[in-house]
C-alpha cells in the first residue's frame, strides 16, 4: 500500500528541503521545524479520527465539534477540579461518547452520516458558547520536557523530542494506528468493513460491532486532539477554541489516502508551511506583503493538491448504512 | 393557534437574530420612543458581549452612559455579520435614542442606518466615519500612539534585544496602526538606548478565524520565544490572548496586552502582562452617550483616549528611570510633540 504517490513524496521533500537551507541558520531551523510539529499535531490527531471511522465505512465529520467540546470539558473540569489529569480523562470520556452518539447515529439508526456529523458540530458549538464562563484558569499546562538520550540528537532531537505528554502520547498514537490498520486482525477486519460491509458479515465479522467500537475509539483520539490544544498548547479555552481544525483534518486525511502516515506526512506540510509563513514575517528579508506569506500554507496546498495528488480512492463503503442481507 | 404559530416564529427570527438581554428596568423598553425616555441599544460584533475585549468594554460604557442619564440600555449579540443591519434595525424600530455598533467590520452597516434612521443618533466604536452625516459618530483612536507608548517600554526592558509581536489580520485598520507604533516605538528607544532591537510583527492569515485562533497565536508566540524572543505584544482578540497564555508558560519573559486592560481578563498571563495598550473604549463610549442626551454630540469621528495600563505585579521590573522616561514620552506621544511614525 502506497502512502503517498510518487510524485507526491518527491514534491514533500523538495519544499521541506528548501525550507530546510532557506532557514539554515541552526537556532532558527530547529525552532521552524519544532514550530511546524506543533501545528501539525493537532490536524495529524485529528485526521487520525477521520481515518479510523472512513476506514470502517462512516464519514465523521463531526471532528471539529468532538474537539471542541473536548477541549472545553477537559478546561473546565481541569479548572474545577484544580487536576489537569482528571481534565484529560473527562475530556476522553466526552469524546468517546460523542464518537458513541455518531454511532448510534449511523449505524443503529442508518442516519445520514453527514446530518449525523454536523449535528455533533452544532451541539458543540451551543453547549461550548453557552457554558463558558470567563475568567477561569488551570493550574498549569503539560509542561515540555526532553526524552533523555534522543533529544540531543542534533536537529531531530529539539524538532521531535522536546515536547509535552499529550504530543508524545499523539505521536505514539499515530504510528500505532498505522501498525493497527495494516498489520493486525482488527486492522484488516476494519478495512473489510469498509470497503465490503456484506463479505465481511458473511466471514463472520460483526460489522455493527466493529463499527461502533471503532467510532467511539475515534472519539477518544479526537478528545485527546482538543485536550492537547486546551491543557498543553494554549492553556485556555475561548469559544470557537478549534479554528476550524477538524475540518482541514478532513483535507488532510484525503491528501494522505486514508493511511495514517500518509496523514501525518500532509499535517506536517501543512504545519511547516505555517511555520515558514511566520518566519518569513519574523526575518523581513523579503519584503512581502504578509497577506502573501500568511496566506501560503493555503497556496502551498493547492498547489500541492493539484499538481501531485492524482487519483484517491475512498474506502468502498464510506457513508453507507450497512443492512444484513443486503449487498 | 395562529397567535401560538407566530409567537414560536417570532421567538426562532429572534433566535437566529441574537439574544436580547435587558440590562435593567427602571425605565423599560415599552417607553422606548415616547418623549422624555432615553434609550440606548448596542450591537456587538461578531461574538459575546462577555469577550473580555471590545463588546465588553464598549457595553460597560453604554450602560453607564445610559444609567447616568437615567436611560434604558440593552444589547444584541450578533451571531453573524450577515445580521449587522438587522439587528441595528430591532433597536432603531422600537424607537432608540441612541444605537452604538460595536467594531469596524460594522461600519457600512452603520453608516447606511445613519441615513435611513436620521432622528437616530449611532456611535460606531472603532470605526473611521467618512460620511458628512450629523447623527453618526466614528469612535476612534490613535492606536499607534498605544503601540507605539508599548514598543517604547518594550524597548527598555527587553534583556535579549528581540520584541516580537502576534497579531490578528493586516486588513483591520487599528491592528495594523498598533503594529506599526509599536515597532517605532521600540526603534524610538533602541536610538535612545543606542542598541540595535530587532522588532516583528507576525499577523494572522486574514480570514474570519483570525481573531479567535488561540492555537495559531500560542504556536506563534512559541516560534518567537525559542527564537529568543523575551517580550510579545499579543494584539487580536483570542488569537492574541492565545500568545500572552503561551508567553506566561515561559519564566523570564514578558507580554503586553492590547485594547483593555487584560490583566484583569486573561488571568492565565497574568504573570507575564506588564501592561496593555490601552483604548479607553468605556470612557469614549460613555462620553459619547452623555453627549448624545445632552444633544450636544457632533457628526464625524471622536478621537478617545489611549494609554498604557498599570504594570500591576511586575512594577518592580520596570527600573524607576524607566518609568519617568516612559511618563515623559507619553506626554509627547498624546500630545503629538514626539511622532509615532503612522503613515496610513
């Protein structure tokens, strides 16, 4: 299984390179680098849910609301409580019950998957704004720290190993879904589900089980992207918190061909095109209009997007109610 | 059932409209329009009257505006910009005195009242009124002259001699002005130090997220701050508030707030606020709404006051010779003696 197309990797390397000499002055490479894995971590979390739930034959769009009612929760009870673990585990909870609520949704009660999705968006965005209360604070974030050994590794070590708790417990999410998907029992049986739901059930695999179990997962792995943003990134939650996050997650997961490294590989250029985009503003070495260089990332991406992305397929079963008995 | 129909209807258009919140009953809404009553009716921008920013500070003065007139005062929160001229025109069909907009994106909106409601007086917070229209008022403020007073401070406590800022979008107006005064200011005292500062100014991608992406000005202000960054002005409703959070994570570095005084309303930076360029929005909104009972309010713009907010916590980082030079220069800047170097 191709990740990414050919032309497609040739493309990513060769702007991440320019990048790299572009930057070259060490301090300031490192900290673009490191820059552009933290706007990459949330979308790469993000489309992790996406592609567990499509891989399984249900379009979640309901990412931005998983994260940010997520996000709120895992705040609030943060602040309520004074315990930013309690926080987490709550925002985990809510998550895993509003991928629980899709599941219902779709596939108990065969709803359309889109109106299902943004359902999940509109009560987030309600609930969120009508909740908040300002004024608020956390006793502090998941602080940053260094794996020993591995973040003196010049380069890389900074970039990838100086972070918080919930950016390693994403990256290790990541790779183990990858793992997951490909590699394992469940994996293949998931992929059944959603490229042929009826061979699936007649091999014996319950597809509504599988189905449910996957979307609530997802649900976790989407709470855990919108704790990360209020516990660790920002340390604050403010209404419409997620920007629009769990939608350009979306694009991510299409232009990474609904295999999580592929993913990880779009959130990343996505996250490094932001980051040049700032240090463009910060160096002033080019007088660019920063209309121009803030609007990059969104250029760099279509430019991308059209010239390599080729054909993409989606799994076969993507959006479809499954009915025993029928094909 | 038809009276029920269109009460339910009646309660959904207003629920898609906004909320509509009376803020007090000595004189209500009833007498709205009557001789004798003074009303006064706010739009907020784009979010919640309780944003810790503009809506907020602007709804402070109207009310007491309203209630030192001993008027009646309410709010419409706008849900979307689509609704600017409606929900002005809730206000102005009940018969308003007086209808203050909040933000310059309502600007047009405010304007085309101006001339369809003549007997209404409007004040458009932070909007530039070129009309030659007697009943609006542009309340607007020298916001260069705040960034500039904020980079000048800036300038003499930065340890590293890199000031940075995270803003909002380039195309609002007052963000660019307070961008461009604080990056003179900060040259300003980098001559009088004679030292040479690095300043920056990194704003958002325009676009209807660019002033409620905490995230994007967290990350941002991290880039700066592992880049040696020690003082960063967040100015971009959540967006900035997103950076002065990620500023106060970091020990030793220090942050500046933008249009009120934020150390009261971003608790989690309080520890690295050291003031806010201020627009005195309360005041400006208040006076104008005195002015406008007393009928002595003129067309055109009102230019309120700006300023630098108290250095609460950290007073005892800003060396007292600091401080007198800072309170010589704010007396040039206000004056217009010193130039903030704003070309347009």
């Amino acid at each position: 299984m191709k990740m990414l197309s050919k032309r497609n990797g040739y493309f990513l390397v060769a702007i991440l390179a320019t990048g790299f000499f572009y930057f070259n002055g060490s301090d300031v490479t490192t900290s673009v680098y490191a820059t552009g894995t933290v706007f990459a971590l949330p979308l790469a979390l993000a489309a992790m849910v996406g592609i567990m739930c499509e891989r399984t034959g249900i379009v979640n769009i309901g990412i931005e609301g998983t994260m940010l009612l997520s996000a709120f929760v895992a705040f609030f009870v943060s602040s309520l409580t004074q315990n930013i673990i309690i926080g987490l585990i709550a925002a985990i909870f809510t998550g895993s019950m509003m991928g629980l609520i899709l599941a219902v949704m779709a596939v108990s009660w065969r709803m359309d998957q889109i109106i299902a999705g943004t359902i999940i968006n509109i009560l987030a965005t309600g609930l969120t704004s009508f909740l908040y209360v300002q004024g608020r604070t956390i006793p502090g974030v998941f602080q940053s720290f260094e794996i020993p050994i591995l973040s003196k590794i010049p380069f890389f070590g900074p970039v990838l190993f100086i972070h918080g708790a919930l950016t390693f417990a994403g990256i290790i999410i990541i790779l183990a879904l990858y793992v997951a998907i490909y590699h394992t029992t469940w994996g293949l049986r998931s992929r059944a589900v959603g490229e042929h739901p009826s061979s699936a059930d007649t091999a014996g695999v319950s597809v509504v089980r599988l189905r449910y179990i996957n979307v609530t997962i997802a649900g976790a792995i989407g709470a855990l992207a919108g704790a990360y943003l209020s516990l660790e990134l920002v340390g604050s939650f403010e209404r419409g918190f997620t920007a629009g996050k769990g939608f350009t997650a979306l694009a991510l997961m299409i232009f990474g061909r609904w295999n999580p490294l592929g993913a990880l590989a779009a959130a990343m250029f996505f996250g490094l095109a932001q980051a040049y985009a700032n240090q463009l503003m910060i160096d002033q070495i080019v007088n660019i209009p920063s209309q121009f260089t803030a609007a990059l990332p969104y250029i760099m991406t279509i430019v991308v997007l059209t010239i390599s992305a080729g054909k993409v397929r989606p799994p076969a079963a993507e959006g479809q109610p499954y009915e025993k008995g029928q094909a | 059932m038809i009276k029920r129909i269109s009460a339910v209807t009646a309660a959904l258009a207003l629920a898609t409209v906004g909320f509509i919140v009376p803020a007090q009953a000595a004189t209500t809404e009833a007498d709205c329009g009557t001789a004798g009553a003074f009303c006064v009716g706010l739009v907020t921008d784009l979010g919640k009257v309780d944003d810790k920013s503009f809506n907020q500070a602007s709804w402070d003065g109207a009310k007491a505006g309203a209630a030192k007139a001993g008027g009646f005062s309410k709010y419409i929160e706008t849900t979307d910009s689509k609704d600017y001229a409606k929900n002005i025109a809730l206000f102005a069909d009940k018969g308003y005195n007086v209808i203050v907009t909040v933000g310059f994106l309502m600007g047009d909106a405010t304007a085309a009242a101006g001339v369809k409601y003549p007997k209404i007086k409007f004040i458009g917070v932070d909007q530039f009124n070129a009309s030659t229209a007697t009943n609006v008022t542009g309340l607007i403020f020298d916001e260069d002259k705040a960034g500039f007073l904020a980079g000048y401070l800036a300038g003499y406590l930065t340890k590293t001699n890199k000031i940075g800022g995270v803003f909002g979008m380039k195309e609002v107006l007052p963000v660019r002005k307070f961008g461009e005064g604080f990056e003179n200011g900060i040259a300003y005292a980098g001559k009088e130090r004679s030292k040479k500062i690095k300043s920056t100014v990194v704003y958002h991608a325009a676009g209807d997220n660019a002033f409620s992406d905490p995230a994007w000005g967290a990350t941002t202000a991290n880039q700066l701050l592992t880049q040696g960054f020690d003082i960063i002005f967040g100015a971009g409703g959540s967006t900035g508030n997103g950076a002065l959070g990620k500023v106060a994570q970091k020990a030793g570095a220090l942050c500046i707030g933008v249009d009120i005084d934020q150390y009261y309303t971003v608790p989690e930076a309080k520890s690295c606020i050291v003031t806010s360029a201020e627009k005195k929005l309360t005041l400006g909104v208040s006076t104008l709404v005195a002015q406008a009972k007393a009928a002595t309010i003129k067309g055109g713009n009102y230019v309120g006051e700006v300023g630098l907010s108290p250095f609460h916590d950290l007073s005892s980082k800003v060396p007292a010779v600091v401080k007198v030079r800072l309170k010589k220069i704010t007396t040039g800047v206000l004056a217009g003696s010193v130039s903030t170097g704003f070309k347009g």
